[in-house]
C-alpha cells in the first residue's frame, strides 16, 4: 500500500510538472494585428490595420518556419505561387547618413519580398515577445527590413544591430548601426519602434553582394495577439 501511494504521488508530481512546463513554453505562430505608423521611413500603405489572415498578410510571435525569429511580418502569405498581395508597407531610403556611404534611393513599395524580422532570442536572456513584462523595453541584437524595387529585379535588406537575421551564412553585418526597441504595452500587445535618428546599414543582397551605407530610419509598429 505504502509503495502504491509514494509511486502514485511521484506520478502526479511528474504530472504538474509536465503540465507546468507545457503551459510556460510560449506558443508557435501566434497571428496578430498590426499598426503602421504614417510618419518616418516606415510607413503604412494608407489602407488601416494589417492581419494575418487577411490580404495575404502574415505577422506572427514565435514563427514555427523560422527559428531563429522572435517576430515576422510578410506581405505575401501563405507563399502561394503566384500570390496576389494586395498590401504593402513603404520603406523610404531617402536619408542616407552624411558621410556614411549612401545616397538617396527613393521609396520602395512593392509588396513581395517585404517583411520585418526580429531574432531569437531577442537579447541576452529574453528569448521571446511573452518573455517580457509589461512595460519592459529591450533593444534586440538583430532586426532585419526586406523590400525589392518595383518589378523585384533587385533585393535589398537593412540590418539594425549585429547582422542579418534572415541570411546568417552571408555575413551582412550592421557595423554603425543602431538598434531597434521592442516594449510590451499590455499583456497582448507590444511596439516595435525605430526611434528618432535611428540607423541601419543597407544591403543589395541581388548580383554581388554590396554594403550601401548607413541610412537613418525612423518608425514605429504596433503589434497586438489576436
């Protein structure tokens, strides 16, 4: 009777603490809502909230396709081919840093290949969006913005921190850059914020690999669970 009891009582302790530990891990694919400020080099495309879900947008917490992100925002999910988004976020690389190497290039607004990326862990011990308390603020190691030009002949990736996110293996660095801050404004929602006199480092990833220069990049986003 004794070793049925300790046996039942070892069973329903290893019980809790897989439950505990299950509830405690965060979730996969987290869909949310987005907001897109209207000012800075990051705009909204005047069209309301972005959802995934919805015009072929996709913005997630915990992204199960990429491990290496904390947060994903794209424009042409589910990756049908051909996709026919109908949304798009505007990048505008008109501020180049004096005597940072760039020049002006205009406003990108094609919506292919268009995506915000944070990496995992975000920083130091904060390996995730739920991680963080309400109120908290932390600026993640790496946050990468992709765009193409118009007809998508060329590829662009500007990196905030130590390097790319999406393409590790070729070694885009974000030397003179600044890093992107991250607060959780509730229990279900964050902004990610590019602040004032924010910098990134600009690549052309199509053809030869080539550093462009650092640009200023300034924005916010909203985010919230849906």
């Amino acid at each position: 009777m004794v070793n049925r009891m300790l046996t039942g009582r070892i069973l329903l302790t290893i019980g809790i603490l897989t439950c505990g530990s299950a509830s405690s891990r965060p979730a996969d694919d987290v869909p949310l809502n987005m907001v897109v400020g209207s000012t800075g080099q990051i705009r909204n495309d005047g069209k309301g909230p972005y959802s995934t879900g919805v015009d072929y947008v996709g913005i997630w917490l915990e992204p199960s396709k990429w491990r290496r992100m904390s947060f994903d925002f794209c424009m042409d999910w589910p990756f049908k081919i051909p996709p026919a988004p109908t949304r798009t976020v505007e990048h505008h690389l008109t501020a180049p840093v004096p005597r940072g190497g760039g020049a002006s290039l205009g406003v990108f607004t094609s919506p292919f290949g268009n995506d915000l990326v944070i990496s995992k862990p975000i920083a130091g011990s904060v390996s995730s969006f739920t991680d963080m308390a309400v109120g908290a603020s932390v600026s993640p190691d790496s946050a990468e913005v992709r765009f193409c030009n118009s007809d998508c002949t060329e590829y662009y990736s500007i990196i905030f921190g130590v390097d790319s996110v999406w393409y590790p293996q070729l070694r885009m660095n974000g030397a003179g850059s600044t890093k992107v801050t991250v607060t959780r404004t509730s229990n279900t929602s964050w902004a990610i914020i590019f602040p004032p006199k924010s910098i990134g480092r600009l690549w052309k990833r199509s053809g030869k690999l080539t550093d462009l220069g650092l640009y200023y990049y300034e924005g916010r986003v909203d985010i919230q669970m849906q």
